[in-house]
C-alpha cells in the first residue's frame, strides 16, 4: 500500500518538474528556411522613440494634499484683570482673536476698553477708551499632526487707540509764595498709534479650549495729547507718559470651527527638497 | 536651558516694573523754579568763569520771606510768582555792593508732571529786565521753566 502511495508520489513530482522545465526552455524554432530574404516593399512599423525604463515604471505624479480645519479662537485676556490688583485706577477688558490663513499664518487682532479713575489730595483725573490692534502671527511650532491646534508663535501688531480724559480738579501748592492754586482740565480726546511685538503660545487645554500667555513690547509710534496733559493711560498700550511698554498677557479662548483649509504637501516638500540642494551648493 | 531661569527673572521683573503703580511715587521734582548762575567776564567775553559771591542775598520784592540771606552763592533758583505773569526779585551780591533789582515776565501754564507727582504751574519766560549797579550783563539760556532744573539765565560780572 505504502509503496504504491510512494510510487505514485514520485510519478506526480517527476510529472510537476518537467512541465516546470518545459517552461523556462523556450520552444525550438520550427524546422523552415531560416536565410535572410530581401523584401520589396518595407513593412516594418514606424519606430517610436524608446523610453528609459525608470521613467516608465514611475506611475502618473499626483500632488498630495492635506485638509485641516480652520476657525475663529476667541479668548478673554485674563491679566487684565491682575493689572486692576496692582494699579487700581485701571479697569482693563480686553478680548483677543485670531483665524488661521496659512501653513504657520494666523490673523490676529485685539479689542479692549479701559476705564481709568484716580482721586488724591492733589488731583482728581477720570478717562475711557477703546483700542484695537491688527496684526499677524507666525507659528513656528513644528508639529506631528497637522490636525493640531496648538501654537508657538512669533507677532507683530499695529495698534490704535481711542482716549477722552479730563482732570476735574487739581490744586498747586507753592511754599514760598505760600499759594495754592486750584484749577481744572476740560476734557480732552486724543488718539495713538503703536506698533507691538509678541511672543508667546496657546495650548490647547481641552478640545477647542485654550490657555495662552503671551509677552508684548509695545513701541508708541505716535500720540496727539497736549503737551501738558498726558494722559495716566493710553488704552492698550498702557502708561501715558512712556514711549515704550512691556507687558503680558494670559488669555483663556475657545475656538470656534468655521472652514476647512487645503494644503498643497508635495509643493512644499519640492520647496524644501530644492532649498537644501541650494544650502548643499553653497557649501 | 541654563539662561532660561534667568530670562524667566527678567520677564518677571519687567512684568513688576509694567504694573507699578504710577500714582504712589513721584519721580519727578516738582520745583519748577527758575535756575540762575554766576559768570566772571575778564578780557572783554574771551575768558568766561563761574563765580562765588560771598554774601548773596535773594528774595522777592512784596514777600517776606528771603529766599538767601548773605550766604556764598554761585548760582540760586528762584520761584517766580504762580498768581501773577510778572515778579521782581531783589538781588545783592555783596554786603558792600550795590543790590540790583530782577523783573521777569512770563506766561503761565499749568502743566501735568507725572501721576505721583500731580499738577505744577510751569513758566514760559517772556522778557528778564535787571538794573545794572553789580551786574554787567544778562543772558538767557532757557525760556521754558519746567521741572528739568535747568539753568535759565547767566548773570555777568566785570571786576
């Protein structure tokens, strides 16, 4: 039994090898006439030029594209609100936002009012504004999902305040002539302009919910109050009396998704790819 | 990552430094007082000196109290009047020499110096005249009397 199962075995193997065989030789020619004959008429195909093969064997380039989400983040300035603890004359709202343009752009902008009230022996001095402040940011976080939200970032801002102030009253006290003089100050409008910039980061705290800090260099470019009257605060931009500010800001926001942005990765990859050819040239 | 502790304790400080509050320190003089220093001219305005007169007496014409009475002086500040545009001031040198007599006119403005330090009534000089007994000339340097401490007119002196 067992020798007809082995024979039968060795029969089916001997059978798979020669077909195997026969098919890595190629037929034999058939036995005919083989001599180069000359032909009348040329019947051979116009020829196309050859390819190379590495060119064939790519498949059809596709640029690659990633979508991600784009909105509105909307976030309450939080510090101003400390500010009011160490300078209590000062009642500061400021509300931040900013959308996402680009790859690492994002749109920012500011809103605020302030209110600032101030009594002593020697003056009394009341005045509100409003301000904004436009500008940009620079993300330059390198992030692993394309999806994420959070951001390290680099601004720049022009700002534009508002401000009507008046000192109801004030007294000078002279020694020597042993006078005092009582006097007011009308009411006052004046406008400023600066230029601001910022460096900070919003994380991402729970979905669409933020926690930010930010430190600003504010740089006053321009204020139009009386040269004997400045005022105690310039609404955004701070102390009445200095060209220049440092200040920071911690901002709770939500984001608010509202549109969907298309990015061309490949483009980008081939900016990179020819960026680094040019560094490796260079060197 | 070493200097971050330290970037960390600037932030913080500019921070502090941001939200001081301005209405508690008056960094500031708030003397707008009229600054006035004494000039030696020997040969003729080539050699100019600061000089010392020993007995210097000062005070204002239709005030009591003296500002300088018989002290060594090279220079004095003079308050000019805040309820009028215009003062005298009675000035003498020397217990031997002949006192002369200082006029100012002025406009007055009432000017914010800081939010600690409040209002102060600053000057805009007009016109300075002297009477001519000790002193040989007068020159001024500044009109505008602020709180800058300024030097705001020589007084020269030929002796």
């Amino acid at each position: 039994m067992i020798r007809t199962f082995l024979y039968s075995l060795s029969i089916s193997l001997a059978g798979l090898l020669t077909q195997a065989a026969q098919a890595q030789v190629k037929p034999a020619p058939a036995a005919r006439d083989t001599s180069i004959k000359r032909t009348t008429t040329d019947t051979s195909a116009p020829r196309k030029p050859v390819k190379a093969t590495s060119e064939v064997l790519q498949p059809p380039r596709k640029d690659s594209f990633y979508i991600t989400g784009g909105g509105l983040r909307l976030g309450l300035d939080i510090s101003r609100f400390a500010i009011h603890a160490f300078q209590p004359y000062r009642t500061d709202i400021a509300i931040q936002g900013d959308v996402r343009l680009g790859r690492k752009i994002y749109a920012a902008a500011e809103v605020g009012f302030n209110r600032t009230s101030h009594s002593d022996s020697s003056y009394t001095y009341k005045g509100n504004g409003v301000y904004t402040t436009l500008g940009f940011d620079y993300d330059f976080l390198k992030k692993k999902d394309p999806n994420e939200k959070n951001m390290v970032y680099l601004g720049v801002r022009y700002g534009f305040a508002r401000n009507s102030y008046e000192a109801p009253n004030y007294l000078i006290k002279n020694g020597y002539w042993d006078v005092e003089t009582p006097g007011s100050f009308p009411k006052t409008n004046m406008v400023a302009h600066w230029i601001e910039l910022t460096f900070g980061m919003r994380v991402e705290a729970l979905p669409n919910f933020f926690l930010g800090w930010a430190v600003r260099e504010k740089i006053l470019l321009s204020k139009n109050s009386p040269d004997n009257f400045d005022p105690l605060v310039i609404p955004g931009f701070g102390s009445g009396s200095k060209s220049s500010q440092f200040d920071l800001t911690y901002t709770v926001s939500y984001y608010i998704p509202l549109y969907k942005l298309k990015f061309n990765e490949t483009k980008r990859m081939e900016k990179l790819k020819r960026k680094e050819e040019k560094k490796k040239l260079h060197q | 990552m070493k200097y971050i502790s330290g970037i960390i304790a600037i932030l913080l400080l500019s921070v502090f430094a941001a939200c001081e509050d301005e209405t508690k320190t008056c960094d500031s003089t708030l003397l707008s007082d009229l600054g006035m220093n004494f000039k030696k001219d020997t040969l003729q305005g080539f050699l100019v000196k600061d000089t010392i007169w020993p007995k210097v007496t000062l005070y204002a014409i239709g005030n009591d109290s003296v500002l300088i009475r018989r002290q060594p002086r090279s220079s004095a500040f003079m308050p000019l009047d805040p309820l009028h545009d215009t003062c005298r001031f009675y000035l003498q040198l020397d217990s031997i020499a002949t006192p002369d007599t200082l006029t100012f006119r002025y406009k007055r403005v009432p000017s914010f110096v800081s939010p600690g330090c409040g209002f102060a009534t600053f000057f805009s000089l007009d016109t300075v005249i002297t009477t001519y007994n000790t002193i040989d000339s007068i020159h001024i340097n500044n009109r505008e009397v602020n709180s800058s401490n300024d030097t705001h007119i020589s007084l020269f002196f030929i002796y």
